[in-house]
C-alpha cells in the first residue's frame, strides 16, 4: 500500500512525486526536489489529493507507506508538521498568509519538514499573494510549500514562476470506476453510473456511489432543465435550485458549526454565566467566518449543480448528433425527446448561457437573479 494509490489516473504525476520524495530522502542534491510546488488540475482530480499525499510521503519514514502514525496524521489532516491551509472564505487575506508564513518558519517537530499546503490557491487577493512571493522565493531550508489550484492562470505569473508545476488530469470514467469498485463497497452498476455521470470528478462520483441523497438531489436538479416552459417556471426553477443548494449547505455545515461554537464558548467560560474578556468578540468573529462559510459552500452547490444541468444540453446535442454516447444514461427518453424539439445551435447557446452564469456567480453576482437570467435564457 502507498499514499499515491488514492490518485486515480494520475501515473505521470506520481512518478516524478515517488522520485522527488526519493531525492529529498537520500539528500542528494539533484534537480527532482524543490520547496515550491504547483498542483494544477480541474476540480476533482484530485490536485490537493496530490499534495497531501506527496507531504505524508515526505515525512514517513518509509516514503508514504499509507499506514503509519505519520501517514495517517498527514491524510487525517492532524500531523504537527504538516499545516493544511484550507481557505473557508471566498478569498484568501494577507493577514493569514501573513500568519501561515510566520508558523512555517519553526522547526519541524518530527520530521525533517515543515509543509504548509494551501488549498485553493487561486483564492489568494493580491496582496496575499505579493506577501507570499518572498517567502516562496526564499524559503526556510526545512518548510516546503505545496500551492493547489485548478489552472495555472488561477495563479499570479510571479508565484507560479517560483513554483514547480504538476498537471493533474481528468481521470478517465474506467479509472473511477475502477476506483469505485476498489474503496466502496458499491456494485459494479452504481461505480459505471456514478463514473459516468461525474464525469472525472472523483469526490463526485463517491458521493453519488455512496449517497442516496445526492442521487435523489441530482435527478432534483436535472429534472429542472426539463421544467423550463414559460417564465413563470423558469423563476421556479431558479428559487428551487437556490433552496437545493442552501439547503444542502446548511445540512453540510450545522454540525459543524454548532460544535466549534460549543467549544469557543467552553474555552471563554468564566465562573458564572458571563464570559471572560475578549470572549463575545471571538465568538462575533467566528459567527462572521461561519457565515462566509456557508456562503461559500452555497456557490459551491451551485457551481456543480450547473455543471450537472450542462450535462443534459450536452447530452441533447450528442443526441441531435446521431450519436447514444450519453452521460445521463438513466433520463435517456427525456432528453431524446428534448432533443427532438430543439437544434444543435440552441444547445450550443443553453451550454454557453450556463458557463457565462458560472462565470458571474464566481464573481460574486447575486445568486437569485443570476439563475433567474439563466432558466429564461435556457427556455
Ligand atoms: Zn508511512
């Protein structure tokens, strides 16, 4: 067993991983290892997958045999050296950067390594970004820096010409499948179901496997495009999928929520009932980042929610092709009959008019008017 096998479909990447993790072992001053690394990759291919794997390779004392202290504190995210940097807001600020720079520079508890992993990287402001270059660029001898984002692009020109790059993939549906079949006890019809429908996106496709709930709320959120006659149902559809997604948000986050609630409190219990200073403070703060939390898992839902309903128009026009090479396999009538009453070019347009909403909601339009503008143009 090695920490590389949960990367499905990302071969190349592990061998230079496997011969980077060699080098920084045997200590030997070749070009394999450096203390900036890239992980780029669409979402799902699992870019941050990669970096966490590659820290817990580095700092097992058998190159990341999956099953040590070590292996398993990196992959739960708990090792002391290991810091994974996982922005819960919308954008990333200086002033945690600042603070992440400043943790990075103590020395290495158990093992030879500091490693901070930021998630998310493309999430950095500007001046998040100017303040992380020099430390990029000149890094402590013992922190290694692992940056993920879905392209390089995401990621200013400065920081990523200090950073080595690795390109992740969109595995291919055998590999998911394959993926599905080894880590979950689903049958072989849920793992090609939930490989075909994802399309590469392994979280996706686990989720799908494993959860009825997400499947129901799939089928939810596909029947919509079919719902689309008039404008009425086109601003139904739009409040609906919002609720879908602020519900699937909340159910995601409460817990959560709750229980790091719970322990600020216990932590600023004085006697009595009042808390100590600075007590109603953090808490206000912690209030505000769970908000902005659940805000971002909000567009999250969205974003993918969209990406499903796109796979129906994309679905029409392989269809209206000639072709059966469908993704949606189990709404086969339904879009055989949609795709009958409509043209390629119209297809075209409703997968265009959906990435342009994609596009808005990443820059923070407002939601509801967002979707509302999109079902009247995909009617
Ligand atoms: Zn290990």
């Amino acid at each position: 067993m090695s920490v590389f096998d949960s990367l499905v479909g990302q071969s190349e990447v592990v061998e230079r991983l496997k011969s980077a993790t060699s080098a920084a072992t045997s200590g030997s001053t070749t070009q394999e290892m450096v203390h900036s690394w890239l992980f780029v990759g669409p979402a799902g291919s699992g870019r941050s997958n990669a970096a966490v794997a590659f820290a817990a390779a580095l700092v097992c004392s058998q190159s990341g045999c999956g099953t040590c202290r070590d292996c398993q504190t990196v992959l739960t995210g708990t090792h002391i050296d290991v810091e994974r940097f996982n922005p819960t807001g919308l954008s990333i600020k200086a002033e945690e950067v600042r603070e992440l720079i400043a943790r990075s520079a103590w020395s290495p508890s158990v093992g030879p390594w500091r490693i901070v992993i930021i998630e998310d990287a493309d999430r950095l402001t500007e001046t998040a970004a100017n303040a992380l270059l020099k430390t990029i660029e000149e890094p402590e001898t013992h922190t290694l820096w692992f940056l993920c984002a879905p392209t390089l692009s995401d990621v200013s020109i400065t920081i990523r010409s200090r950073c080595r790059h690795l390109q992740l993939r969109t595995p291919s549906k055998t590999s998911v499948e394959e993926f599905l079949l080894t880590n979950t006890s689903v049958d072989s019809k849920t793992a090609a179901f939930a490989a075909r429908v994802s399309q590469g996106h392994i979280g996706r496709a686990r989720f799908i496997a494993t959860n009825q709930e997400a499947q129901s709320r799939r089928k939810d959120v596909l029947a919509l495009a079919f719902s689309l006659k008039d404008i009425d149902s086109c601003f139904k559809a739009a409040s609906r999928l919002l609720d879908t997604a602020q519900e699937q948000a909340e159910s995601e986050n409460s817990e959560r929520d709750s229980k790091q609630l719970k322990q600020l409190q216990d932590a600023y219990q004085g006697t009595g009932r009042s808390l100590i200073s600075g007590g109603s403070k953090a808490i206000k703060d912690l209030e505000k980042e769970q908000k902005s939390a659940t805000t971002r898992s909000i567009r999250d839902n969205l974003d993918s929610a969209l990406l499903d309903i796109a796979t129906i128009y994309r679905d029409v026009l392989v269809t209206q092709s000639g072709s059966d090479e469908i993704l949606n396999i189990d709404l086969k009538a339904e879009v055989a009959e949609f795709a009958s009453t409509t043209t390629p070019k119209r297809s075209i347009e409703r997968i265009e008019a959906i990435l342009e909403a994609r596009i808005n909601l990443g820059r923070n339009s407002a939601p509801l008017s967002t979707l509302e503008a999109l079902f009247c143009a995909l009617k």
